[in-house]
C-alpha cells in the first residue's frame, strides 16, 4: 500500500519476482506435494434466494474449485440450523449438481451472511452448550446433503469476549469434526472455513480476530476484500475494493497484510473479489475522480449494482470507464452517476498480488453476478499466467 502510482511498472515487476520465489520454494521443499496450481482455491459464494433465475445448474464448474451454498441460519433458541423448505430442495440439487459436473469440486455449506441474525451467533458462542448444539446440527446437516466443508460467515464477531469465544467454537468444532470423520472412515473430514472481515482486526471497538485458533484449526479463511465505501459514506465517491490507497486503511493490501501480520500463514488464505460495482450520485458532473464530492447513492439497489447490470448501464448510457492504477481499481461514470467496480484489468492485478504474495487463492461474492464469466475468465487467467 506504500506503492505510489509512478512505481506501478515495477510493481508488476516485483508481482513476477515473488511469484517466480514462490514457486521455486514450492519446487524445493517438496516435490512430492500438490503443485500451487492445483492447491488454489477458485471459489464462489452461489446465492439459494436467487435459485429460481440462477440454478446450481447454471455454475461454470470449470472455473471453480470451492462453492458455497449461501446461507443457512442457526436457530434463536435451539442454535440449530433452520432448514427451510428452499433449503431441502436446494442444496441436494447444489452438491448433486456440482458433485456430477465435477466430483473434485468442494461444495460448502456457509452459516450466517451479511443479513443474518448478530446477536444469535454471540448467544451460541458464549456458552459451551450451544456451540456443542450449533456444531453437532451443522455436522449433521452438511452430511445429511452431501457438504464437503462447512463454512462461518459471522458477520461480525463485535467485542473482545466474542472473539474468543470464537475462538473456543473453531477449536470445539474441529475436535468434533474429527470425532465424526473417526467414526465414518469411508469418508474424508470435513473441512472447515470463515468468511472474515477483509483486515485481521477492528479499530472499533478494538478486536482482533483469534489467529492463533484460526491457524489450528481452521482449513482457510476467506476475507471480505470489499465493501469499504457505500451507502454509509455519501459524501464522496470510493473505491469499494481498492487494493491500494496511501491515505487510509480501507484496502485490500493493507487487509491482507494485516493478516499476515497477525500470524496466520498465506496459504490459509483466500482473498475475496466482489463482482459488483457501488453506485454514488456526483455533486458536480465534471468533478467524477476516486473521492470526489457525491450526495449519496446512485443507482441500483441501495447503491449496489451487480457487474453484469454495470456493463448494461455503461453501455446505454455511453459512460466513460476508468482503470485506475494508482489504487487498482476500475469506475465509470454518466452525467451524475458514479459506479466504483472491479473489472477484468483490476482483478487481474488483484489476483497476481494474491498469487505473488502467496495466498491460497480467491473467492467471488457472487455467482450469478458475472456477464458470461469474464471476471471468473480473467481471475482464473491471471493465476495461472500471474
Ligand atoms: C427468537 O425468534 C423469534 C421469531 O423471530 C422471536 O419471536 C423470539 O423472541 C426470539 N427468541 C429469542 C430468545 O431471541
Ligand atoms: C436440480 O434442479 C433442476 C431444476 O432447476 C433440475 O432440472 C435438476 O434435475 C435437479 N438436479 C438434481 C441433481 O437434483
Ligand atoms: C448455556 O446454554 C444452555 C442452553 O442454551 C442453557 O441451558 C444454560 O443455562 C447456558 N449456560 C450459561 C452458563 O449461560
Ligand atoms: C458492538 O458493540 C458496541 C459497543 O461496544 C455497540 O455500540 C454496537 O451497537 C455493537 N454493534 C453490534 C452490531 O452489535
Ligand atoms: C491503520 O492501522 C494501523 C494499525 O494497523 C494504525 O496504527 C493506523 O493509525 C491506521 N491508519 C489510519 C489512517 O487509520
Ligand atoms: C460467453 O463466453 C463464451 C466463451 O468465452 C463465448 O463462446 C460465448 O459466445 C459468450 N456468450 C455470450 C452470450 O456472450
């Protein structure tokens, strides 16, 4: 994040040397392990309220590895999950789906979500007996449905006391995990994962995540890259996905950074890649930089646009779309309409800074948002060739 835009060519220089590094390490510390290539994690968050128009059928296997059914909730009292009649119907047809396209593909049940209950996950977590409820219900439903992994998507953990008490969940919840996988040897353990926020911790109040457990006992992570700027901060234009910025912490590289920092090795992580844009009003047409002056959100909804509606909205209303180097991020703008996103350019330095830095891999939020797969294309391009 220190990287001052005239140095962008030597970024994409010292992106090749450390991937260049990386791969002669993988190559001497054993040659007998899976190779990077194929241990990347592609993964993509698919989204059960949009089954009707977006069936698992419609997923092109070919550009995951890791899928996540998206979302089931744990009940107020109970802490079981609720199974909802969608949900029966959904997510057998999710894992059958994917499971006959590609049997090597992980399939994920996620728990939570951006709109579910907080304050049920601080309930279940700070009691033994709950969690002991919530992990024995998620266990048995991710094996009644054919689930490879299980996946936490606590949104978010909001006090010291709540972290570690997540912390108890992972290390209870890998422990019966195990205990499960003892007792059914025909099949391998399932995995364990967390949508986390894209930093390690939180400036308020103050938190940090449990690294250490996180490191134990947890398969990946997967950090929310995104969502730095929107609705809740009007007044100017953001890049809601930048992974540079000189002037703040709201970046990619700094999230990043700050997990590493923390401790938890980069293999276990799995950088997030929104595929959407987030809409601003501009005060004064002829000012539309990164920060200019806005009064509130633009359009789609709540100033949210998925990609495939911003590539529709640039083309009828012949916007101009900036790549912006500096921050590595891509805008467009119309009269007074302002779309922060990410397109094929931006995710490819984005997922070569991944690659180079040596994460794990990438996740999209979320399927059924892309125009025909171009920002999965270029993703998966950038990898291979980053
Ligand atoms: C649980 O949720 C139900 C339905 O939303 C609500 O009526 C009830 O008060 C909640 N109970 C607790 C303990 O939060
Ligand atoms: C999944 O649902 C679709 C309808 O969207 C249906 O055509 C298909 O047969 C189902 N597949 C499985 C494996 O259940
Ligand atoms: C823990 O939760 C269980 C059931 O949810 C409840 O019966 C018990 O009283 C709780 N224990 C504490 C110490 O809060
Ligand atoms: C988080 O905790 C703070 C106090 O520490 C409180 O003001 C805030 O409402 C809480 N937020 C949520 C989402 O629970
Ligand atoms: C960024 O975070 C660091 C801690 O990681 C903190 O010391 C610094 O003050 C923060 N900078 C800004 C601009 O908030
Ligand atoms: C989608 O992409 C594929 C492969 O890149 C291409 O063959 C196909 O024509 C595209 N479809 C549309 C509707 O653009």
């Amino acid at each position: 994040m220190s990287l001052a835009p005239k140095f962008i060519p030597s970024l994409i220089c010292y992106v090749l040397l450390l991937a260049a590094t990386e791969l002669s390490v993988f190559g001497s510390v054993s040659a007998v392990e899976s190779s990077p290539t194929t241990a990347v994690i592609r993964g993509g968050y698919w989204l059960s309220w949009l089954a009707q128009t977006f069936p698992p059928a419609a997923i092109s296997t070919s550009h995951f590895t890791h899928l996540f059914y998206a979302f089931l909730e744990p009940n107020n009292v109970t802490f079981e999950l609720t199974v909802t009649p969608n949900d029966d119907q959904w997510m057998r047809n999710f894992t059958s789906t994917i499971h006959a396209a590609d049997p090597q593909i992980k399939t994920f049940l996620s728990i939570g979500g951006g709109g579910s209950s907080v304050p049920i996950f601080v309930a279940m977590a700070a009691n033994q007996t709950s969690r002991s409820a919530f992990i024995a219900s998620a266990i048995s439903v991710a094996r009644s449905y054919g689930f490879d992994g299980l996946d936490l998507d606590w949104e978010f953990p909001n006090s010291t006391d709540d972290m570690s008490h997540l912390s108890s969940l992972f290390k209870e919840w890998r422990q019966a995990i195990e205990t499960e996988s003892s007792s059914n040897a025909d099949r391998p353990p399932l995995e364990l994962s967390a949508a986390v926020s894209y930093a390690s911790s939180f400036p308020s109040p103050p938190r940090s995540y449990p690294a250490d457990a996180i490191t134990e006992y947890v398969d990946f992570i997967s950090p929310m890259c995104f969502d730095y700027f929107g609705k809740w901060s009007p007044s100017a234009t953001g890049s809601h996905a930048q992974l540079f910025d000189k002037t703040s912490n709201f970046s990619t590289s700094y999230g990043i950074t700050s997990w590493i920092e923390a401790g938890v090795p980069p293999e276990k992580l799995v950088m997030g890649l929104p595929v959407y844009g987030r809409t601003w009003r501009l005060k004064d047409a002829c000012h539309h930089g990164i920060g200019a002056s806005a009064e509130g959100v633009g359009p789609g909804n709540e100033g949210v646009m998925i990609y495939s509606d911003v590539l529709e909205f640039n083309s009828a209303n012949g916007a101009t779309e900036v790549f912006d180097t500096a921050s590595v991020s891509t805008y467009s703008f119309a009269g007074t309409t302002w779309i922060g996103y990410d397109g094929p350019n931006s995710i490819d330095v984005k997922v070569k800074y991944a690659k180079a830095h040596g994460l794990r891999g990438y996740f999209f939020w979320a399927l059924g948002y892309d125009n025909n797969w171009t920002i999965a294309e270029a993703a998966q391009n950038a990898w291979m060739y980053g």
